[in-house]
C-alpha cells in the first residue's frame, strides 16, 4: 500500500526540475475523434448502430486563474455526429418486428467546469462536467489524459459518460472514448 507513496517520492527527488515546472496551460484545444457504447434500445426503439456510435469533438479549455499544477477550468465543446454506418433507407427489423433507428444526434454545444492536474511538465490530466445541448437536453461527466510530444502539442484521451434527455422518446446514455491532437 506505501508502494505508490514512495515511487512518488523517489520521483520528486530524482526529477526535481520536472515538478518545479509542472504548470496547467492557460488555454488548450482538442480535436478527438472515436466510438462509444450506448443502449441498443429505448423501449420500444430498437438503434441500427446497435450498441455503439462514431464520435468527434472539439474542445476548449480555459484555465481560471493563475499558473498552478492542480488548477479549475472552463471547458466548451461542440460534438459532431459521425454516423455514416447508421442510415438506412430500407426498414432494417429490430428483435420486437419494428424498425430500427437512428440514435438520437449526439452534434451539439456544451459547457461544463473542471479541474486539470498538471502532473508532470508533459502530462496533464483533467476531470469535467457539464451541461449541452444535444437532440434533448444533455448532462456529462469526462475525463482525459494528455501527453505533449512537441513543444505546443500533445496527444490526448478523453472518456465522457453523456446522459441525453431526448424529449420523444426517454433517457439514454452514450459514453464514447475518443483519441486525438491537443493544442496548448
């Protein structure tokens, strides 16, 4: 159980300057694109993607207040659908004899706050959560993990848990895990 503690400790005593460094950016820009399960049906709605979706998103964050390791922000993001395997001109059965549909359109703004931990000087990690705008009324909790590879880029992983309130049909939920480029 101490393991952890002192594997820390040994780091901040060999990478001294790397801790001293360690800041979260003041501002920072993701572009991720991935896939994400959801429910196969709503009810009686049975989805042609089955039980998961495309995803792609943009996302900036804004630090609030001075330089730090641990620091809030102020995250927005507009959320594209990507669904070219989930048109059907043709009734394609579901299990219950009707037709299955499109999952509700996951493109759309939303705005929420967080924290960024700036673990290392090429590290960051970051949780959020928030509130959008979907095909209903929308509310996610995310967290990413971002390592810099160039001097103002990185790559980044982010997981987002979406509960989307579509106003026809009921609650569901998407939770897509996407990869991508991060500007800072």
């Amino acid at each position: 159980m101490r393991r952890p503690f002192v594997l820390a400790a040994l780091l901040a005593a060999v990478l001294p300057s790397a801790l001293a460094a360690q800041t979260v950016p003041l501002v920072t820009v993701d572009l991720t694109a991935g896939r994400g399960a959801h429910r196969e049906s709503v009810g009686e709605r049975w989805f042609l993607s089955g039980a998961s979706s495309r995803a792609a998103q943009a996302t900036l964050a804004v630090r609030l207040g001075g330089r730090g390791r641990v620091r809030p922000v102020a995250v927005l993001d507009y959320s594209f659908d990507v669904r070219p395997d989930d048109v059907s001109l043709l009734c394609v059965e579901a299990p219950n004899g009707s037709c299955r549909v499109s999952f509700p359109s996951t493109t759309g703004f939303g705005a929420g706050l967080g924290v960024r931990v700036a673990v290392t000087d090429r590290l960051l990690g970051g949780v959020s959560a928030g509130v959008g705008r979907y095909d209903g009324p929308t509310r996610f909790v995310g967290a990413d993990l971002s390592a810099r590879v160039l001097r103002r880029v990185g790559v980044v992983a982010a997981l987002r848990h979406v509960v989307i309130d579509d106003p026809a049909w009921a609650r569901t939920w998407f939770r897509p895990l996407t990869v991508g480029v991060r500007v800072q």
